[in-house]
C-alpha cells in the first residue's frame, strides 16, 4: 500500500468540514461533532491486513458519491468517494478550493458524480468529476440520515473493496430518504445490507444448530454465529423469529418488527465497530429516535 498523504499542521489542529454542511443553512450544528471522527482510521482499515487489490493507474467513466471531504494544504481536498466499482477510495482534488475551480461546486455530498482519477498510491488524483443529476437533494431529517449512511460507509467499509451491490442499495436508500419515506425503515434496510455485503452477516432465519427460525419464538443473534435460542442470562437483545423473518424478506411493516430490529441492528452494528461511536446516530436518537 503506498504512503498516504501527509497533513500539515493547520488540517490537523482543524476538525473537518464537508462542503454540504457549510452550505446547508440549519444542519451544521447537528452534525458538527461527526467531522472531527471521519478523519480518523475506520474500523475496516484496522483489520487485519489482507493482499492490497491491484490499484488501477487511470479509472475513468465511474459512478460515485462523495462521502467526506476535508481540506489538504490551500488550496485542495482529500476526497472520500464511494465507487461503483472501486468501493471506497481516497482522492486528492488538487485547487478544488481556488475561487474558480470547476470541482469547488460540484464535489457535494450525496450527488451523483462521474469520476475519473489515476495514480497507484493509496491517495489517488482526482482528474474529473461530473455532476450527472438524478437524485433530489436531502433535507432536514433525511439529511441527517444521509450522514448516518455515510458514516458507517467510512467506518465499516475497507478501501479498494468493491461492492457495486451496495453502491446500488446506498443510491436507493438515497432516493428513498430524498422521497421522504420512513427513514427508519430505509436506515434498517441499508444497516442489513450492508453487514450481508461485506462478508460480516449471513441469513438471519438459520440457526447456528442448521435448522430454521421459529415465528413463535425468541433467538439471540449471535454477531459471528447467527442466531440461536435466547437463554433467560443472555444480555443481548432477544427477538422474535417473526422478526428476522421478516428482516429477511425486507418485510417491515409490523411495529414490532420495526422496534426489534432497530436494537439488533444497534447490537450488531456495535460489535463490527469495536466500540467506535457513531455520532450521526446519536444525534438521530437523541432527535428522532431512529
């Protein structure tokens, strides 16, 4: 893997700040304290270290989304973008700050962008990026919830590991939270998706003894097993088998599937972190209770 980028020490005294929070008059205090943690290494970038994924010199013509920028000396930007096909990438946008840049109005969070950059280092060159439209933008709660996604897509996600799959269920749950449909369920149906499409969650309905999920009765989801009899000294959360049924088959109409997956995503979500907080979902529930 090659070095990355060093910071100077004016980035590193100063918390970053996306672009769509300095711009979005009445989020910036809500999701002020997530800037100073997305600079930090993510959970998936500690794991153990793994074969790097040969690094393409130049990529062109490719689908992505910002999810973070900060500054980089003057005039740039360190650029974390979610590719279609190259998953999660770190980009220089070299004078993206300068007054005329073309990048300074089109790397905006939650935009769909084509993007081409080149370079073999871990912390590649941005040499385009075209806004290509499609998606309306977020407002007030469903804002918040894009940042939500965001974060656990810095955090959980490795870079340089594709996942063109996720990539389409994160612009879905975009234009969903952009429609204004219950962002609770988009949030749990994103969470899942994302465990199941990096590697880190199987079925939710078979058990770690080979047999199915009962709808009448309770389970433990164990976060590297699966799911298993709920014992009466188990401190994690119990849930119905009618529940992760119902997870599985996308199924969240029933209020009390909606409540029990919502503190099994929490549980799961928690372990794969390693104790890392998520500061946009405090802010939702201390806001909106999602």
């Amino acid at each position: 893997m090659g070095a990355s980028v060093p910071m100077n020490d004016s980035a590193q005294r100063t918390g970053s700040r996306s672009t769509t929070l300095a711009d979005r008059a009445g989020s910036e205090n809500r999701v002020e304290r997530v800037e100073h943690t997305e600079r930090a290494a993510s959970p998936a970038d500690r794991l153990p270290a793994r074969k790097a994924p040969e690094r393409e010199h130049r990529v062109a013509n490719q689908p992505g989304i910002v999810l973070h920028s900060y500054p980089y000396k003057e005039t740039s930007l360190i650029v974390e973008v979610f590719a279609r096909d190259h998953g999660r990438v770190p980009l220089i946008a070299k004078g993206a700050k300068r007054p005329h840049s073309t990048l300074r109005g089109v790397l905006q969070t939650f935009q769909p962008l084509q993007l081409a950059w080149s370079g073999k280092s871990e912390v590649r060159t941005l040499v385009s990026a075209e806004w290509v439209g499609g998606l309306l933008p977020l407002e007030r709660s469903a804002l918040l919830c894009g940042f939500y996604l965001n974060e656990l897509l810095v955090k959980l996600l490795a870079r340089d590991d594709p996942h063109p799959q996720l990539f389409d269920h994160y612009v879905s749950a975009l234009n969903q939270l952009a429609h204004e449909e219950p962002p609770a369920i988009v949030l749990r149906k994103f969470e899942l998706a994302l465990l199941k499409e990096t590697g880190v969650a199987g079925s939710l309905i078979m058990l770690t003894s080979g047999d199915s999920v009962q709808s009448a009765r309770h389970y433990v989801f164990d976060p590297e097993q699966g799911p298993r009899d709920a014992l009466a000294s188990d401190t994690a959360p119990a849930v119905a088998g009618k529940t992760l049924l119902d997870m599985e088959a996308g199924d969240y109409a029933d209020p009390i599937t909606q409540l029990q997956s919502k503190f099994l995503m929490r549980h799961l979500l928690g372990h794969h972190l390693g104790g890392t907080p998520l500061n946009t979902r405090q802010i939702l529930i201390d806001l909106l209770q999602l």
